[in-house]
C-alpha cells in the first residue's frame, strides 16, 4: 500500500516515471518509509520520504522547516547535503492521505557515496575520517550559528529532561536491586553535576542552536571526495549534543581527531573535554531509557546487559566526579555499541 501510494505522490514532482525501492521503514505511533527513486534514463536518483501518523494529525510545518535549513546550508555552503526538490505547486512538503491516513512526504537530491559505518564494530576507519568528521559538524553548527531562520520556522528542542526522566526509571531499578546502590548513587550525583554545567552554559550563540540529531557515523557520507551528512533532523540544541552523538559510536582512539578536526574550523572552549564527558553521559544516560527502557523490557535481548550496562555508565560517572579524564580512553563501548546501534 505504501508504494503504491509512494509511485501516486511522485505525479506531484515533475519527475516522470521512476523506479521506487524501499531502503529503509521506522514504525513509531505512526511511521516513516523511505524509497530511493531511480531514474536510469536521466542518471538520476532521489530519497523520498513518506510519513504517515495513526494517533493525531502531522505538523507539516516542522517537516518544511527542516527542509528550509537543508536549503539554506545548500545555498550558503559548500557542504554537501540532500537538497529538497519543490513540488509542482513550488511547495517542500506534499500532504496527501491514504484512507482516513494522513501523510507528509518531500523529496531530497540522493547523495551517492559510502558512508563512515562499520557494521559490528566500534566506528572509525581512520584518524583522516575522523578528523573530517569533526570539520563537517564544525560547519554545520557554524552555519547553525550564523543562520536566522525565517518567520514561522518550527522545529522541536533537543530534550535534556530524558536524562532525569531516565535516572527516574533507574530509581525503581535500584529500589528492585537490579543495579547496585553505589551505582546509582554516582549516577544521580554526576547527573546532578552535568544539570549544573549545561545550565551554567546557557542558550548562546556560541553553544545552542540548530543541530543534526543523529550524527552517528552512518550519517555521514563520503561523496565526490568531502563529506556530506544525511538524515538531518535539524532539532533545536547544545552543539555538544551532536558531538556527544558522534562518540557514542566511535572508538576512543579517534575522537582527538574529530575534535581536532572540529577546532580547526570552530574553536571549541577552554574544558571542552570535560564538557564533551558530561554530554556523553547524560546521552548515555538518555539512549537507555529509550532503547533499553522503552523498548527491551525484562524477558528482550537488550535486557540482557541492563546491570553492566548500567555499570558501565557508573564507572564513567565516578572518573567524571573525581576530575579525571575518560574521553580518549573508554575503551568498553561495545556492549552499547552493538544493541543500541539497531
């Protein structure tokens, strides 16, 4: 049904006859399929994404905002991004339904290229990768920090109120004595610590602004010899979130480089490692109720490393607490790495 509907909404681009193939479908209170649309006449390929909602109505508005920015860093960079095509009414988003269904969909320039993914394994292929891994996002955020987006623009913030949600959850997991209480204890002293950090930060142009949301490795792509990013979800927040994202999957040994890399375009502050630890912990922190929380429950697989997994973070929390660096030296990312990454 939904690449029937998919071939019915390419009639709104001016695009012609196209082969659809399915590359991806995210189910989440309503869901998100993606098709790579081939032209092989016109050696032509786009990503077109459909979203649809069964529990309330869609804000078109917040998908062509983010289409606003991908046109704008487009426009006003040399970074290689998925550029959105207008449709035949010169319109971002095409809203449509499917029954009583309805549906947003838009659609992007396909960017041809590998990505920086290691599949079972901790990501980084190379210092050089990494190191243009942290210029990329410097560009980005740079863009971000300079750019005024226009009247109208909507897009949701980057939450940092999971973290205490998350250490809410952890509350009863302690209580149950499924993690230890020393655990616990590091944890909700070190997320007192980072609550204290991110607010003396404040919401400056320096530190806060329009982020990716998911720049995880597979999202960045290695195109006509730069780097280009995809999947952006353009959400409102700290800069740092987006490093931390970039370190949940990487291996240690290379983010000096991305950092590295990031300064040579956009000078990081003074503690910036410091800062980068307490943005890793409290994403850590964030990423399990989500995944582990949410979606593992006691008899799933993700369950299964619930106490060391907890454990893990605890460790990080203690090095955090007492001053002493872990960034460059956390060498036991794998149990995360491969249930979380899915």
């Amino acid at each position: 049904m939904l690449h029937d509907a998919a071939k019915s909404i390419l009639s709104h681009y001016a695009v012609g006859e196209a082969k659809l193939t399915e590359v991806g479908h995210l189910i989440n209170g309503g869901g998100n399929v993606k098709f790579c649309v081939e032209f092989r006449a016109k050696h032509e390929k786009y990503l077109l994404s459909l979203h649809y909602s069964y529990s309330g109505p869609l804000d078109g508005d917040k998908f062509k905002s983010t289409l606003m920015w991908l046109d704008a860093i487009h426009r006003d960079t040399s970074m290689v991004v998925q550029v959105p095509v207008p449709n035949r009414m010169d319109q971002l988003v095409t809203e449509f339904w499917i029954g009583s269904t309805q549906c947003m969909c838009f659609l992007l320039h396909w960017i041809e290229g590998r990505n920086l993914w290691t599949t079972g394994e901790m990501v980084g292929r190379s210092q050089a990768d990494a190191r243009r891994m942290g210029a990329t996002m410097a560009q980005l955020h740079q863009h971000s920090s300079e750019w005024e987006p226009p009247e109208g623009f909507v897009r949701p913030l980057y939450s940092r109120d999971d973290m205490n949600l998350a250490l809410a959850d952890l509350r009863e997991a302690d209580e149950n004595r499924e993690i230890s209480t020393e655990d616990f204890t590091a944890l909700t002293e070190a997320a007192e610590r980072i609550d204290q950090c991110v607010t003396a930060m404040g919401k400056t142009q320096q530190t806060w602004g329009l982020i990716h949301g998911d720049a995880h490795a597979g999202n960045f792509i290695i195109c006509r010899k730069k780097l280009g990013l995809i999947d952006m979800t353009g959400h409102f927040g700290y800069y740092f979130d987006d490093i931390a994202y970039s370190f949940i999957y990487m291996d240690p040994k290379f983010r000096k480089s991305f950092l590295d890399g990031y300064n040579s375009i956009r000078t990081l502050p003074p503690d910036y490692q410091r800062t980068v630890e307490a943005f890793l912990i409290k994403l850590r922190l964030v990423m399990w109720r989500r995944w582990v929380g949410l979606r593992g429950g006691k008899n799933k697989p993700f369950y299964n490393q619930f106490r060391e997994g907890i454990a893990f973070i605890a460790r990080q929390c203690r090095s955090y607490l007492k001053h002493e660096p872990f960034l460059c030296k956390d060498n036991r990312v794998e149990w995360f790495n491969d249930r979380l990454s899915l």
